[in-house]
C-alpha cells in the first residue's frame, strides 16, 4: 500500500475493461467540503493510472467530473460523477461528489453506490470550514462501518500544517480514539517561494523509511536525511502502535512492547485488514502533477491504498432486500452469477442520448437487451410519503461506461459495478431493478427533507403546457427535491435544500427541458376565524322578468375550539326555509367559508346557525339561497371581528452545543417558544421549539449561515394559532 512495487499500466484514456470480477472492483466516492479539491484529486489519478493524458483544471471547466454548463459558470460540483481508472488489474470506479451543502443528495447517492469513502481535507481552508461541512456525513459512513481514508490537500498554500492537520483530523473523526486517524506519509516541502509557501516535493513513507521524490519531474526514491530521521521515528513509532492496537494477532503488541521488530509486510497486511473493516483511517498528501510531470504527487500511494486496502463489493455489507409486499430474504451475497439486483443511484437528462440512469449492480449481471423488473417505493424521507409504489416492466438498452459526460459501450455490468442505461422507461433514482420472474426490493437509502420552497409559475402559455411534466421530471431525478400543489393558496412551490440548489432546478428547467419560469414569494396558508359571535342577514331578491331570485337566511355565528371546522347547525321552525333549501344555504355558507371573508384565506373553526328565513314559492332556488347563505356570513363578518389564524411549526434544530445560546436567540427573534433541549451524542444539543411559518421560509439559509453549516434541522406542521394583532395588518389583503 504505497510501499509496493511502483511500475503500473494504465487502461489509457479510461477504456473499460470487460469482465471484470467483482473481486478486482473498488467502488470509492471523493467526500469533502466547498473547495477541498476533490475534483482536482479526480484528475490527478486518472492521470496517474494513464486513463487522462493530461489533468484538467477546474478554473478552465476542462475536468471529466465537472462536465455540465452550470458547473463550468460556477466553477463547482453541483452532481455526482463516475470517472473509472484501471490500476494494477483493479477496475476504480471514482465518484466525484459535490461539496457544497446544497448538494448533499447527490453525496449520499455516491455513497450509496460505493464501498468506501475518501474524505478531502483541504489545508488552506480553515479547520472549521472542515469540520462544518464533513463531520455529519463521516459520522453516516461510521454508522454503517464504510471505510474511510482521509487526503490532505493544498499543502502548497497550507494555512495550518499538515501535522497541524492530521491532529484536527484525528480529534474530529477519531472520536474516542483519536489513533485511528494517522498519516500514513509525512510530506516533503521544497524550498520557500516569495509568497512564503513551500512547495510539496515528496513524501516520507511512514513504514518502508524511504523518501518518494517527485522534484525531479519523475518519481525517484531514496533513504530518509540526517534531519528527517527523528519526526520520522516518532511519527512511525505511533503508526505502528495503531496498526497493532487494530490486529487480530493478539500477541503482536506484547512481541513489539517487548523489542521485538515487527515485520512490515505483517504491519501492511494488519494495516489493510484494518482500513478495510473501517477501524482504521490512514491519512495521507496529494496534489496534482506539476507542469510537465506524468503523475500528480502522492496518487501512486492513494491508488496502492485503494486497491489494497479498501474493500471489494464482495466485502462491503450489501443493502437489505425484501419481496415487493416487504417480506424479508436472505442478504446478497454479490454473486455475479445469481438473481439480479440493481438499483438506480442518479438519473439525469443528456441533450443528446435523452435520459441517462447510472445504475450500480447489486447482484447478478445486467446485460444489453435484458428485460427487467422495475419497483420503486419512493424514498425514506418525511418528503416522500406521498411518492407512490410504482412497478413496471422495461427493456434495457445499451450498457456505457461514463467516464466524466463521455459515454463508453459495455457488453455487461457485473456485480459490484456501475453503468449506464439509457431510456430506462419510467425509472426513477432510486428505483430497483431485477429479474422478471423473481422481482425484489431494495431498502431505500435516506434523503435529506428539502426545506427552503420556491413558488414558481409558466412565464408563458408555451411554458404553461410543459411546466409540469418537466418538474415531475426533475423531481424524479433529484430525489431532494419535492413538488408540491399547496390546496390552499393554489401555488405550485418545488423544495429544495437551499438558493445554490434552486438555482440548478431553474437552470435545469430552461437548459434541459426549455422551460421559462418565473419566481413569485411563497405564501403561508392563513386561515380566518371569528373572535366573537356575530348575526348575519342574507337577502338574495332580483326580479328581471320571468322567474326572479328569493331568498332570505338569518344566521348566528359563533366561534369555536381550534380544530372544529366549520359546523352547520339547523334550527328553523315553521317552515320558514323549506327543507330542500336549507342544504342551499349550507353550501352557501360553505363556499364562502372556503373563500374567506376578510383577507382570502379559509375560515374555519365556527359554528354557523340558520334560525329564520324566508322563500317564495316561484322565484326562490337552490342557486338563490346558496346566494344568500354567502351574503349572510359575509355580513356577520362584517359585524364581527376577523381573527388571523398563522400555521405553527414543531422546530428541531441540532447544532453543536457552542451555538445553542445563538440559535435560542434567533428562534425567539422568530417569535418562537423553546420547548425544550436534550443532548444529542458528543457535543450537540438538540433544541425544540415551536415557531410560525412565516418566520421560517428562510430558515435553512439562515441557520447554514448562523452555525457555519455545522446545524440541521427539521420541521412538521403542529397546528394553526391567532397571529399578534400588531402582524394582522399584513393580512388584510390576500398575500402576495
């Protein structure tokens, strides 16, 4: 693992390699924060393992990974991309995922697809940029036991050292054992530049003692200096101890602790075992190739780490399966051999080849011109409780291998591999493919609740015949999007995890479906009650030849208990409303209640009594007493006083326990009531609190902004309650 032999091949220019074993396969995604420099790492390994001939730059929007328009004008990740290499006989299905916290969907879907993670710090950004931004999703990989290696970049413009660096690491992701996160290198730095930066040269390896040098342009190896021996001694000393703290050989701490010299192959093999069961993470250098060399400096150890200590899918525990009525089977063993089971990670649109659906293969082999079973059931999110099952039976077209926006032909997908399927019929991202005689069903992974809305409408009638298929498209594709119809204010609102993120649903609106939106503001759905009863005369009398229109209602109204509705109650004697009429006004009353009698929005909570009226035997009807039952409310609004009833939200809010006073103070500047706080695992709190909806459309920007992306939360409807009076002036006209 970076202490092997060096001399490797490459498959060049990222040729797919045809059968593959699952054995040979590693599937890793690239994790870290805005601007830790994945992507570059991307380029540098596919440059090392022959499969670039030359990096691309982020600056010039010349990356395989960032191949879309909009990642080119913002020069950032905003999706998951495959970028495979071929190194020393191993296939690497690398995974470029976005950094921004935007773009955690797209994250998740990269780790659902991979076996293993490889988490980008990067050294010129601040440590707490690093721990913001990366420490929630290292803390989902630990829950389910991925394996994890951490790489350390921009050491050319470091702010905090690389010793610096792997300590931060170590107390943020080693968590009680900070001896689990170790450099597996120390870093060469070249002679100091003007600006005051020294260039990363080489690396020392930790345990074969030698020093890699790339100065030369080519890599070179050679014996450790005099004035390298002692931070060498003591950084191998540590390594060594927690690499045996991590074997399965019992004996092997008292044999060291007693003097004896600990083979390295043994220290290796131990080292690998470790990092593949995920109980170790070893941290190392990278940065890409300097101008003219052939590989990037550091991507030789991190591909020997990759192959040698990273798990295959045959390792890596696999997603539970069940029948499509939910009965439970025996875990999948990754056989390429057995019954299908593949599962849709992303979906996106080409302008060329249409709908593209990466899949990664579970189970079995997936083959050109298969027919598959397609079930999906929506995902684990509170978003998608109203996603439907939906189930169908489709041919698979041609198989590709993506490398970046490139398409590649591929006679098969094996188990443990990831393809691409083009016009997959209704597929959706996360949906399960298997055989037809023998359908199955995935677990489904969790998505992140999208919570800031956007309330968009057809800039035009052309827009206005496209508009909703083409955002049940993109909902399709981005399973942290949600769209949803809102009954009461009768806006179409699309929820997304933030601005960044709303800004790629617009783009992807007008660049991939040619769709003109336009953006209006986000209504809350007020309701309207009465503050005290109230009497309302209706009287509906036209006479314009023929037959005319009568009818006359007397009406009490009288609030009612939070939650009652709208209550009709009957206490006409005599006959005065004839009993066919009497429904008449009740859906009068209704409709109007509907409509609202103030500022637009429903009444509600009130019981509504007919006492007396009047008909006429020729000229009264239905329409004309539904009429008046209107008129009648309408009128004992006026009466009496309209209260604005404004939708509370159950608030919970987990944030490190630095920032619980700052967001107390903020949701009580929201006009929120804390409920209550608990702890929450190491160092957070959880903070309860119930706050109006008006006060929270922004809340996921602000609450990023406020806790330096470190704070999560959640919301639920609770209930709806009187808004101040002071505030009822901005509803006495109908929003927006």
């Amino acid at each position: 693992m970076g202490d092997k032999a060096h001399a490797r091949t490459g498959a060049a220019g990222g040729t797919p390699a045809a059968g593959h074993h699952p054995r040979a396969l590693r599937n890793v995604a690239l994790v870290g924060h805005s601007g830790s420099g994945k992507t570059t790492l991307v380029e540098a390994l596919a440059q090392t393992a022959g499969a670039l001939g030359r990096a691309g730059r982020v600056e010039d929007g010349t990356t395989a990974s960032d191949h879309a328009e909009i990642e080119h004008r913002q020069n950032r990740s905003v999706q998951l991309s495959l970028v495979p290499v071929d190194w020393d006989g191993h296939r690497i299905n690398l995974l470029d995922t976005p950094g921004y916290a935007d773009f955690v969907g797209e994250v998740r879907a990269g780790l659902r697809a991979a076996d293993a993670a490889l988490f980008v710090v990067s050294a010129a950004q601040e440590p707490e940029a690093v721990a913001a931004t990366t420490r929630a999703l290292w803390e989902e990989c630990a829950a389910v036991a991925m394996p994890r290696a951490l790489v350390v970049a921009h050491l050319d413009t470091a702010r905090t050292p690389f010793d610096a660096m792997t300590r931060i690491c170590g107390e943020l992701f080693g968590g009680d054992d900070p001896d689990a996160v170790l450099p597996l290198y120390l870093p060469v730095l070249g002679p100091e530049a003007a600006d005051g930066h020294a260039p990363l040269t080489g690396l020392t390896g930790l345990l074969s003692e030698r020093v890699f040098d790339y100065s030369g342009g080519e890599r070179a190896e050679h014996p450790p200096s005099g004035d390298e021996q002692a931070p060498l001694a003591e950084a191998r000393a540590r390594l060594i101890e927690g690499i045996i703290a991590e074997s399965e050989d019992e004996t092997l701490m008292d044999r060291y602790l007693g003097g004896e010299a600990i083979d390295t192959g043994t220290l290796i093999t131990d080292l690998e075992r470790a990092v593949a069961r995920g109980s170790f993470h070893p941290v190392l250098a990278a940065a890409p190739a300097a101008e003219g060399a052939r590989q990037g400096i550091g991507t030789v150890e991190l591909l020997d780490l990759i192959t040698g200590g990273f798990p295959t899918p045959l390792e890596h525990p696999l997603p539970a399966v069940t029948t499509p009525d939910g009965a439970p089977l025996p875990a999948l063993d990754g056989d390429p051999e057995g019954p299908l089971v593949a599962e849709v990670v992303k979906t996106s649109s080409d302008p060329y080849v249409g709908r593209l659906s990466l899949v990664r293969v579970f189970n079995g082999t997936l083959r050109p011109d298969d027919t598959v079973h397609v079930h999906g059931h929506g995902l684990d999110s509170p978003a998608h409780e109203d996603r439907p099952s939906h189930e169908a039976r489709t041919r698979v077209g041609a198989l590709t291998s993506p490398f970046g926006k490139q398409q590649r032909p591929l006679d098969a997908c094996v188990a443990g591999d990831l393809a691409c399927v083009a016009r997959l019929g209704a597929a959706e991202t996360g949906d399960t493919l298997s055989g037809t005689g023998h359908p199955l069903l995935l677990a489904p992974w969790t998505t992140p609740d999208p919570l800031l809305p956007l309330a968009v409408q057809a800039h035009s009638k052309a827009d206005e015949d496209k508009l909703s298929h083409s955002l049940a498209r993109l909902v399709a594709e981005d399973p942290a999007m949600r769209l949803e119809q809102n009954p009461d204010t009768g806006q179409l609102v699309l929820w997304c995890l933030g601005e960044a993120h709303l800004d790629v649903a617009l783009d992807r609106l007008r660049d991939h479906y040619g769709v003109q939106v336009d953006t209006v503001p986000h209504r809350v759905a007020l309701r309207e009650t009465f503050a005290g009863p109230a009497t309302g005369h209706g009287r509906h009398v036209k006479q314009s030849g023929g037959h005319g229109q009568y009818a006359v209602c007397e009406i009490d109204v009288e609030p009612l208990p939070a939650g009652s509705g709208v209550e009709f109650v009957d206490r006409v004697v005599g006959g005065s409303v004839p009993r066919p009429f009497i429904a008449s006004v009740e859906k009068g009353v209704r409709a109007q209640a509907a409509r609202g009698v103030a500022a637009g929005h429903p009444l509600v909570d009130i019981r509504v009594v007919l006492r007396d009226g009047k008909a006429h035997s020729v000229d009264s009807s239905d329409a004309a007493f539904q009429t008046a039952g209107a008129l009648a409310l309408r009128e004992a609004a006026a009466e009496a006083h309209v209260r604005f009833l404004e939708p509370v939200a159950e608030v919970s809010v987990l944030v490190p326990d630095d920032y619980v006073g700052p967001v107390m103070s903020d949701l009580s500047g929201r006009r929120g009531r804390v409920t209550g706080t608990e702890q929450s695992g190491s160092g957070r709190t959880l903070v309860r609190a119930d706050v109006p909806e008006l006060e929270i459309g922004r809340y996921a920007v602000d609450l990023r902004a406020l806790t330096h992306g470190s704070g999560r939360f959640d919301r639920a409807y609770a209930r709806h309650e009187p808004m101040p009076p002071q505030l009822a002036d901005r509803v006495h006209a109908p929003q927006g």
